[in-house]
C-alpha cells in the first residue's frame, strides 16, 4: 500500500481569490502557504528559514478558504502532492509540485475562526 498524505500548519501569504473553472462553475483557489523552521548552526547562531508551498484548493474547499481567508491567517492543511510537468517556450523541461487540500481547519484565534472541512466526508464542522 502507497500513501500520499501531506500535513501542514502555516501561514496564508496573500487573500485567497476564488476563482471558477470554464463553464463548469467549479471554484478553485491557488495559494502558498508559509511554514517557519528555527534551529541552531554549529557556531550556535539562530537560523530562521521559511519555506513556500504552493496549494491548490477546488468546490467547497475554495469556497470557504477564499470567504475567510486574508493575509496571513493560519491554517491546518492535509491532504496530497501532485506534480505538474510541462515545457517552457525554450522546449526546456518545468515541473511543480503543488499541494492538493481536501481537509482544513483555521487556527488563527485572533480572527475566532473555528472552522473546518473535511471534503471526503462532505461534512461541514462550525
């Protein structure tokens, strides 16, 4: 048995927009997502890094992320990777490795977001 499953916590970089794909009226959102990591070097200094994922949400999913999402509210996230492959004008090889959402929950308690979506189940949590 295989498992692609990816769990995140991090931080919104921008509002989520909502878009809706051709005529078929699904909403999908295109986000990154921003994750922080501290350690400490050899010379025991501090390192502070973030990393950016690129996340991409569809159907109700999109459509509560992009309702209550601003800059920089944090997020639970699960779900799967997926890689996309294509060739750039110069027929050189381009790939991106995107994040899948079917679960989230809001976590930032400043905004009192106590929401959550679990699409494999339908279920709406509040």
């Amino acid at each position: 048995m295989d498992l692609n499953k990816v769990t995140l916590i991090g931080r919104t970089t921008a509002s989520i927009e909502r878009q809706t794909i051709g005529t078929t009226w699904w909403s999908v959102c295109n986000f990154s997502l921003a994750t922080n990591r501290s350690y400490k070097n050899s010379e025991d200094q501090l390192i502070k890094e973030a990393e950016f994922h690129k996340c991409v949400a569809f159907w109700k999913t999109a459509e509560l992320l992009a309702e209550f999402c601003e800059w920089s509210v944090r997020l639970y996230l699960e779900w799967r990777l997926t890689t996309k492959q294509w060739k750039d004008k110069d027929e050189n090889n381009k790939s991106q490795t995107e994040i899948i959402i079917d679960h989230f929950i809001f976590l930032d308690k400043k905004k009192q977001f106590l929401h959550t979506w679990d699409t494999a189940h339908n279920q709406e949590t509040v």
